[in-house]
C-alpha cells in the first residue's frame, strides 16, 4: 500500500511539472516575410520586398536526425530545420553541416540562448526578457522577448521580424513576419482560413506621395495626405506583428495608439498599399 501511495505521488508530481510544446511545422507551412528600405528619415518603407520561405513536407536526413526541407517557396532549398520535442527548434543552413539553434522555447525569464542563428547578424545569445502567451484559435502559445532586438519569438511561428531574424526595425530598414500559414489555416499575424499570399513584389508599393505628421506624434492622431479621393483604410501593427487598430481614413486622420512606441502604419485600398513606421510619444 505504501509502495502504490509512493508510485502515486511521484507521477502526480512528474505530471505537475511536465511542459508540452506548441510542434513547428514540418509540412505544408509557408511564412511571408518581409524587408523594406526605408527613406533618410527611416519613416516609410520606399518598396516591400518579400522572401517566402515554405516547408512542403519533404524529410532529410542529417547525421543521425530527421529535419525537414525549408525551401525558398516555388524555387531552391535553403535549409533543413527540425523541432526536438522539447521546445527547441534547429537549422542547418544549405551548404553546411552545422546546426544551430533557431528558437528555444523551454526558457525561463532571465536564461541566456547561446548561439542564436538569425541570418542579420550571424549567430549571438539571447537574453530572455519576459514571457506572456498569444492565444490562437483558443490554444496559447508562448510569446517570448529576447534582449537582442526588437522581435519575439512566437511558438509554432517563429520570429515576428521573419522566420530566420530577430529584430525588426534596423537603422535603414524594417523587417516583420507578413503571415504565417499551415494545413490551409492563417495563424499570423490574425487568425483566419486559407493560405498566405506568396507574392514577391508589386510596384504598388512605391511610395511617393503619401505623408503622415507629425511623426513622432503625441496628439493622439496623426494627419494623412493621401495621393488620391479614393476610400483608403489603414491597420497599426506593434513591433509584435498584433493588430492594434484598423478603421476607414476620415477627414485625414487616423488615431494613434494609447501606449507610447514604435508601430507598424498599414494604409491601403484596392490597388496600393504604403507601409511606414510610426512612433508615438
């Protein structure tokens, strides 16, 4: 009796503290990311690029580990990435034998990731922040800050700077994770069904003509001159890729955010879209 009481107790206890983990994906998964120059001021985006990355469900084998094919979508291999079970995700870049570490997600506040791969700055640690979670079609992933950069790294996702990079905005350029989809479902950066656009770039994107002021603003709106008399709408995105408002452009104006930071300012319609950061003070 003593003996089962013993059993009992130590797999309730090994139950408490067991931790399960949000799978990447290791088939049919795209992620659209995007780099986009900025102007001297660093306050719009003077054309979007976008490199997509998709995982289509083809194996490798490396050593003595399974890892999953990432291609550039609809043209060449660019690596090999696999999840160990445990919260933590590796990638082997093409031409290379060497495995590096992508995310961890078995971390507690205060732990330093050695030797973080991120294709803008090479391989550094990570110092993690702070951890809260982002709930996803009624299931929590772990959102977690890192202190190198100003991107976090969202589990089942990656990067919400890019699939392999870990700061968004840089002193000439903005980088953020577009949408990320799997098995035909949009998980980032709003939930929604179907699969991410793959496109790579549009002239519409030029941008030219469009002025938002002031910048930084402490007003609480912010005044914008548009190209044209046509209905344009707009979406503020924090440096998280989260929608923090969206509405039609009335009279010119668009309010700001409460919390003073650097936003992502969307302002589109059927055939343009401007992409420009935003600080609000």
């Amino acid at each position: 009796m003593k003996l089962h009481l013993f059993s009992l107790l130590l797999f309730l206890g090994s139950s408490t503290f067991a931790q399960s983990f949000i799978s990447f994906p290791d088939s049919n998964a795209a992620w659209v990311n995007v780099y986009c120059p900025t102007g001297p001021d660093n306050s719009h985006c003077e054309l979007v690029y976008r490199t997509n990355y998709c995982i289509g469900g083809d194996d490798t084998l490396i050593g003595t580990n399974l890892y999953s094919k990432v291609d550039i979508c609809n043209d060449s291999y660019y690596g090999a990435l696999r999840d160990d079970g445990i919260g933590r995700v590796y990638f082997i870049p093409k031409d290379s034998t060497s495995e590096f570490i992508l995310y961890n997600f078995n971390v507690s506040v205060g732990d330093t990731v050695m030797d973080v791969y991120s294709i803008q700055d090479g391989v550094q640690d990570r110092i993690i922040q702070n951890i809260d979670s982002l709930l996803i079609f009624g299931q929590y992933h772990k959102q977690i800050d890192v202190n190198y950069g100003d991107a976090v790294w969202i589990e089942g996702i990656g990067s919400s700077a890019g699939l392999f990079k870990n700061y968004e905005v840089a002193l000439d350029a903005i980088f953020y994770l577009e949408c990320m989809s799997h098995n035909d479902t949009i998980y980032y950066p709003n939930e929604n069904l179907g699969n991410c656009q793959l496109d790579l770039m549009s002239e519409s994107f030029h941008k030219k003509e469009i002025n938002i002021s002031p910048n930084p603003s402490t007003l609480g709106y912010v005044m914008v001159e548009l190209p044209s008399i046509d209905i344009y709408t707009y979406q503020i995105f924090n440096t998280a890729g989260q929608l923090k408002s969206e509405g039609i452009i009335e009279s010119n104006l668009i309010s700001t955010p409460k919390n003073s930071g650097i936003y992502v300012l969307l302002i589109k319609n059927n055939e343009e879209r401007y992409f420009q950061k935003l600080i609000v003070e």
